[in-house]
C-alpha cells in the first residue's frame, strides 16, 4: 500500500485488520512485521524559507533530495543524519520520515543537537487513523504539548508522519578537522573532553580506529583559523594533530564516523550504546573489540559477536545499547526499559495506537 | 478569565487534608494560615488571583512522594509551582488545590566539566545555575529575563527561552534528565548524564507539558564553556520594515548570532526616558550580539556592517568596550520596566515566521488603533518570538478586558500568517482559550491522551493548557 495523501493514509489506517510495517526506503533496519505500508508516495517540499531557515517536508521524500534542495541554498540540516544503508547492507534511499522516526542524528549532535532539536512541526497519523498536527513552522513555540519530540525517535509506533518541519543551519565558509593519531580510548576522550569543554564552538569530536582522534570547527574563516591555532596548544599534551583543512576529505572521515564505516561488511553484530561520553572507555574495554567514538565518548559504536548480549558486560554502566545489524532471539534489538518507565511507554502507545497495529517499533 | 468551581468535598476536608500532609512533612513545610497562603494565590500574571487550600515546601524528592500519594488518595488537585514567576498563569492555584513549591530545593548535587553536565534540585533559580559553575569557565544557556528569580522548575515547565536562544536553544534543547514525581507517588529517572532517549522521548514531553504530567525535583542539564567575548552592535532603521530585511540578509549570510533583538518607536521613547540609554530616534532598531575572541568578533561584525548598510540605517553603533555594551544593552534589559513605569500592560508571546514580520507589525499597528491601546513592540527577531506590550490602565473599568481582548486578536493574528500562541511563556490559564484558534480537536485531544497516561484523575494543574470546555469530561467537572 502506497498512500498518496493523508486522507487515505488515515482510510488504510482504519481498514487495517492486522499489523502494518510501515516503510520509508528501508534502510535503517525497523523491526517488526506486517502488510507494507510504504511512505514514498507522500513526498516533496512543502515550504522553504532560506531566511527564515526553515524547511517543510513530505515524510516520505529521500533524504538525498532534501540535502541537494538545502545545499542550493547554502543551508543544511544541523544534525548532519547518518546513512545506515551500508552498515545493514540495504540499498534503498532513506527517507527524511525515517530519519526522523529514528531520531538519526550525526557526528554534530554535539553542539547543533539532535533532529529532535532541530524538529519543529509534526503531522502524522496515528493508530486510531486520526490526522494530528503538532508544533508548526517557527523556532520558538511553546504553546501545548511537545508532541514533536514524542514523534522524533518513536520508530514509527504511535503513528505514520506525514510531514515533517525542521529549523536549519547555513553552511559555514570554513571547516577544519585535527586529527590526533594513536591515542588509547581513555587517553582520546580526555583530548574530547578538553576540546569540547574549551570556547572554541567544536562541532564534532570523534575516535576513529586506524585514523586517530578527530575534532572539528566550523565557522568563518578566520575565525576557524584562530582557533585551530588555539586547540593545537591546548590540545598538545595529547601529541602533535595533523589539520585537515580540505572539505572533502574532512567530509569524508566524518561520514566514516557517522556511517560506523569501519563496520561495513565485516562479520559480527553492531551496537550503538550511548552512556556519559566519561564511561566511554570502560565500555570499550569491557566489549573487548573494536569501537568507533563518536560524541566525545558518548556514543560508542561496537563491533560484537553475532548472537551475542553486549548488554551483559556493560552492567552498572548508566546508559543504554540497541543492536542496530544482527539478530538473536534470546537477546532483544531495543533497551529494556525500568517498569515504571515501560508502564508509561506502554500507556502512550496505547493511547495512540489502541489495536498494536504499527509493529515495527516494538 | 473563567476557573472551574471549586470541589466543595474537598474545601470540607481541608483540616483532615492538612493533617495528613502534616504527617509526612516536616511542621514548617504546611502552610495553611490563610494570612501565609496570599504569597502563593498568583503567580507573575496577578491581575488573576486565588488562595489555595494549602502550601507545601518540601525539602526532597521522597518528601515530594509522600505528600503527592496522600493528595492522589485524597483526590486533590496540585499545583507545581517553581518561583511563581509564570506570566501566564502556570502556578496560579484554585481554590480546591494544593501548591507543591520546590523552592527550597535548591542544591547542586553534581558538577561534572569533562561531560559537560550539571545536576541540580529543580527549585535552584537560572542564574544561581550559572553562578555554581561560572568560575570554572562554563554557564547554562537558557537566560529568560526574569532568570534572577526563576526557578529550573519552572523553566522546564514551560520550556522557558531567553535572549541568546537564536544560538543555544531553548530548555528543552539543554535538558538531558530529570527526576520525575508522578501524581501517584511514584520516582522515575527519565534520561541522564548521556545524550538520547533509549526509548520513547518522554523527557521531550515532559518538557513543556506546564506541570501536568509530574512534579519535577531534580535535572540533568547541559553546561557550555563561556566564550572568550561577546559584543552587541546597534543598528536603527527608518522603518520596521527596513530592519525584518536586514534580518532575513544576516541570517542568510550565513552567520549566527547568538542574540537579535528587535523594538519599534514606542518602545525605544519609552526606555530612552525610563533608562536614558542614548538610542537614536527612529522607527526601528536591532541589537544583534555576537561571541567569539576580539578577532573573530571584529569579523562577524564586519560582515553584519556590510549587510546592515544596504540598508540605509539611521545609525551603527558598534560596541568597542564593556561599557558601551552595557549602554548597549541597558534600553532592552529595561524595556518592561519603562513600559511598566508608563502604564500597565501585558506582555504578549506569540511567535510568527520571521519573513511575515513587517506583514504583523503593520496589522498590530491598525488593530491598535482600532482599539484605542497603544501597543509597543521589543522582540526576539531572530526566532520570530514577539513580545507585543499592551498599554492599559487596570484601574480604569473595562481596560483589562479590551486588552485582553486586543490580546486575542494579535494572538489570533500570530496563528493566521503561520506561526503560535506561545513562543516561551506558555499557555497556563491566559492563552488556554485560544487553544482552539492553534489547533483542532484532535490536536487537543492527542495532547490530552498524553495527560490521561501520566496523571489518570487529571489532579495535576487541571485546568490549564486546555480550553475548559476541551478537558471538561477528563476532569470530572
């Protein structure tokens, strides 16, 4: 089933007597079972206001799409979304819906926020097949329930977006990225920490293997330039950093951290855990493998044995793993959550989609 | 302004209701002389006042546990309240209602620099947050004009705003957790020390939901380095008109203030005699302030120089010392105190697209007229949050309600060009019935399927947020 408007979205909604997998272009790997319910039939630009730095768009337009009609103007999204088509080994095109289903959210994360932040309006139609609208097209709007961020990240279970509204960022004339070769775990979240406490507006702070410890800045340039000058000093103690100062291939480590690249095609499970970016090394070390650092520390991507529970030796560390490529019956995707937590989780679901018929979230 | 009538089988239960609480909380933590309880019958909307059944000041969480399960037992409502500086009505209580304050839960219980987070007792105030940790190099962002004597609480009810939002957003961008009290009693830790949600975002509904889901005791928030510097330039325009150009220009330039603020004429006369701050004259003008050291500083204000002179302005005045930034700044900061010192007035809060700005001013300007109430406009230009001023004399009879009703129609007018009610100060009781004007049934009622989850009776600050009318079955009204 492939709706073309909202109205027989909610007709589909209505009619359905059995779950339904709702689907953007499939690439980041929802769980769960049903009829297809595919979203590539709601798409295109509703609104784009480059001055006012704010986008309006169909949930179902790739994301591609959406980058190329920014990056005409100059604009992008701030939370610089990953594609996870290669890490699941799928070739669709990701969707801007599923981005924001996922609450996909890249290296910058740090200091631009995740798409949650950057989420200003909802629509979408829940599990009743009831059209409901949430926040709208302006930065600051405060005015009811912040149903927009229940939607970010909620995996399609509470409903189908329709149309997503986002606040946007321009693209800075000048970039550069320090790489810090050879540094232990504990030793390159120090050198993260250092450069994400200090004024310098870091917009992202990573630890790939085999390349080193990586931290950006962006800006106008001379302003890029002064404080690179400034981070070599203060970031000294922690060896001589090599500056990258050519976009595209600074790009292109970035999109290694953000894409877990150095997990592509290898053999094995993959865990996103996200913790205080100061328990990063003692979840590298007890996981034992090889890690990508993103988040100053605080997201770790792992590489772990196929069919096994990277959550056991993580007890006691505050935080949360998914599994995002493997599978195991024994060992759930998603979080456990505490009871009380779980109870509200389950109310809201409840509330927005009384017959379970959006299973892929769950 | 139209409150529920209070529950009479509650109002004869006060003695037993006060002694139950008295059991659980320490003796100076239950008020209810009627004399003490005046403090707590408004918050900073007090043209609307009423005294609640009773008072409670608890000192911690398991405090805030044990009075909210004998309130839920009992079947009474509970009003949050932080600082009881809501300009919208968010703490103002009802007649049947106890107010939960969390004033005196003010401690810092954990500054961690190399993760960049700071926890805190919710009743701490804004600035005392930055004030913990500014020695070190470090502050909070959100910054709301009354951050003096505000409350995290608050803030976190209202997902409070603030002047330099443009750069560093608003609470609910700088919130990472939260201890959560449920109406039942019940203590839930909702996200942490870490980034994002394991599961559905429920610290991003708590948010702003204005102290109708939980009563908030302690937050995780996000801590920032302090830039090296920062300075404001000041641009006037010969038109309001002028200045929404200028900047719509600066934003697409590409470069990000952290504050661009906005006021018309008759703001600027009224500060430039309240507080004599030397602005020029004229219809417009914008203080825009930008961060960095003194060398990255000159470069933003250089470009921001070059796109503000296409636009013929009246006058830039460039800050080159802390002195002149303070001058810069002191017409803003004192903006709703002059206006104060004039007259009354209400503040209004709607926020619209930032291109429908000169489309706005020009309308707010007809139904001024048309009213018979001067209206003055100081904002945050930027986000397109307005803070329309509406002057009017409360002794005078009938002004409130005219004001309020010119109130509606600027409101009303915010929506209509594509933008809401409330950019920062929330709906509480004075946007409640506009409610409808933003959103449609089943907008209203998927908002309030949330509450039906958190808060099953409807016993926490009921009857705000919701038109009346919309919340009447839910509340057993």
């Amino acid at each position: 089933m492939r709706p073309t408007t909202e109205d027989e979205l909610a007709g589909i909604i209505r009619a359905a007597t059995g779950p339904l997998r709702i689907t953007g272009g499939g690439t980041r790997g929802l769980l769960g079972e049903g009829e297809p319910l595919e979203t590539g039939g709601l798409t295109g630009i509703v609104l784009y206001e480059p001055a006012a730095l704010t986008l309006v768009v169909r949930a179902g337009t790739p994301l591609a799409e959406v980058e190329a009609a920014l990056a005409a103007e100059g604009q992008r999204l701030p939370f610089e979304p990953g594609d996870m088509g290669a890490l699941l080994g799928r070739n669709g095109a990701s969707t801007i819906g599923g981005v924001v289903a996922t609450n996909a959210s890249g290296p910058r994360r740090v200091q631009a926020g995740a798409c949650r932040d950057a989420l200003i309006g909802v629509r979408f139609v829940d599990g009743r097949g009831t059209l409901i609208r949430n926040g709208g097209r302006v930065m600051k709007n405060v005015t009811g329930y912040d149903l927009v961020k229940l939607l970010a990240g909620s995996r399609g279970s509470l409903g189908v977006l329709t149309e997503v509204a986002f606040k946007l960022q321009p693209i800075p004339p000048a970039s550069a990225t320090l790489i810090l070769p050879g540094l232990s775990p504990a030793r390159a979240v120090a050198a993260m920490s250092a450069a994400l406490g200090s004024p310098y507006d870091v917009t992202g702070a990573a630890h790939l293997p085999g390349i080193g410890t990586l931290i950006r800045l962006e800006g106008l340039a001379a302003s890029v330039g002064y404080r690179v000058g400034r981070l070599l000093v203060a970031l000294a103690p922690y060896g001589q950093a090599v500056v990258e100062r050519d976009a595209d291939a600074a790009a292109a480590l970035w999109r290694q951290v953000r894409d877990a690249a150095p997990f592509h095609g290898r053999a094995g499970d993959v865990w996103r855990i996200s913790v205080r970016p100061s328990d990063g090394p003692e979840v590298a070390a007890r996981l034992g493998g090889e890690v990508v650092m993103d988040w100053g520390g605080g997201l770790i991507w792992a590489l772990y044995p196929a069919g096994m529970d990277a959550r056991a030796p993580l007890a006691g560390i505050a935080g949360h793993a998914t599994r995002v490529r493997g599978g195991s019956r024994d060992v759930p995707a998603l979080p456990p959550e505490p009871a009380a937590v779980a109870a509200l989780t389950a109310g809201l679901r409840a509330q927005f989609d009384p017959r379970a018929i959006f299973a892929s979230g769950r | 302004m139209q409150m529920p009538a209070p529950d009479a089988r509650i109002l004869g239960r006060k003695p037993a209701i006060v002694a139950r609480l008295r059991e659980v909380l320490p003796a100076d933590a239950v008020i209810d002389d009627p004399v003490e309880l005046r403090a707590y019958e408004c918050d900073a909307l007090s043209a609307y006042r009423c005294s609640p059944l009773a008072a409670i000041l608890p000192r911690s969480t398991a405090e805030v546990a044990a009075a909210l399960k004998i309130c839920a037992a009992e079947g009474v409502k509970v009003v949050p309240r932080g600082s009881g500086t809501s300009l919208a009505g968010g703490a103002m209580p009802s007649q049947d209602s106890v107010v939960l304050g969390v004033a005196r839960m003010n401690r810092v219980l954990e500054v961690d620099h190399a993760d960049r987070i700071m926890k805190v007792e919710a009743g701490r105030t804004n600035l005392s947050v930055t004030g913990a940790i500014e020695q070190d190099g470090f502050f909070y962002a959100p910054d709301p004009s009354s951050q003096l004597a505000c409350a995290i609480a608050g803030n976190i009810a209202m997902n409070s705003g603030g002047a330099h939002c443009l750069k560093y957003g608003v609470t609910t961008n700088n919130l990472l957790g939260v201890t959560l009290v449920t109406m039942a009693g019940e203590v839930l830790q909702i996200g942490g020390a870490h980034l994002d949600a394991p599961g559905l975002d429920l610290l991003g509904v708590i948010c702003g939901s204005e102290g109708q889901l939980g009563v908030v005791t302690e937050a995780t928030l996000r801590i920032l380095a302090r830039p090296e510097g920062a300075r404001p330039v000041l641009i006037g325009f010969e038109s309001s008109e002028v200045a929404g150009a200028c900047v719509a220009d600066i934003i697409r330039a590409g470069v990000l203030p952290v504050a661009i603020e906005f006021m018309d004429r008759p703001c600027i006369r009224a500060t430039e005699a309240f507080a004599h701050p030397g602005y020029p004259d004229c219809e417009a003008l914008l203080i825009i302030e930008v961060e960095g050291a003194p060398a990255e500083i000159d470069e933003q204000l250089a470009l921001i120089r070059t796109i503000a002179g296409r636009h013929s302005p009246v006058e830039i005045r460039e800050s080159r010392s802390e002195e002149e930034s303070r001058r810069i700044w002191l017409g803003r900061k004192s903006a709703f105190g002059a206006m104060g010192q004039i007259n009354d007035y209400m503040c209004l809060d709607g926020t619209i697209p930032v291109s429908a700005l000169p489309q706005v001013l020009r309308r707010i300007g007809e139904l001024s007229a048309q009213y018979g109430l001067e209206v003055a406009n100081v904002f945050h230009a930027g986000d397109g949050n307005m803070h329309p001023l509406i002057l009017y004399n409360a002794n005078a009879p009938g002004q409130l309600d005219l004001c309020e009703r010119l109130g509606a129609e600027i409101l009303t007018l915010c929506v209509e060009v594509g933008g809401c009610l409330t950019g920062e100060h929330g709906v509480g009781i004075e946007k409640r019935d506009l409610m409808g004007v933003q959103f449609g049934a089943a907008d209203l009622d998927a908002q309030m399927r949330v509450k039906d989850v958190f808060d099953p009776a409807w016993l926490l600050n009921p009857a705000k947020v919701f038109p009346l009318a919309a919340s009447a079955a839910r509340r057993g009204a």
